[in-house]
C-alpha cells in the first residue's frame, strides 16, 4: 500500500521589477534548484517599492508546498 502523502512547508519571497506574476516565478525557479517535489504555492503578501512615482519592484511572499520523500522501510 502506497504511504499517503506528506508535505513540508516554507516561506519565500521572490522580487521583481517587471511583474507580480515574475516576482513568482523569481521565487519558484530558485527554490526548484535546491528543493525538489515541489508541490504547489499560495500567494500571502504582495508589496511593492515606490521609485519616482512609479513602481520600481515587486515583492511576492508565498508558502510553497513540497512532498516529503517517502521514509525508507527497514
């Protein structure tokens, strides 16, 4: 029988000077290089910087959601 899933959470914020939508991505690409089953993400912050009148980067928080490996039986 296959173990049922478990999933481990953390906290990133991804930045960007283009769009909310890349701040994400900035978040997701970086963590997929040292963190593997990731799973999915839930957006709980966005803010911006202000330069001049106009928004100079985003900032994205999000809660990423990867699965635990599965415990080896002995």
């Amino acid at each position: 029988m296959k173990d049922p899933t478990v999933y481990k959470t953390i906290e990133l914020t991804g930045t960007s000077s283009t769009s909310i939508e890349d701040a994400v991505g900035t978040a997701l690409h970086r963590a997929n290089k040292t963190v593997k089953h990731l799973s999915w993400f839930q957006v709980t912050d966005t803010r911006g910087n202000i330069e001049k009148g106009g928004v100079r980067h985003w900032q994205v928080t999000l809660k990423v959601g990867f699965a635990l490996e599965a415990a080896s039986k002995k």
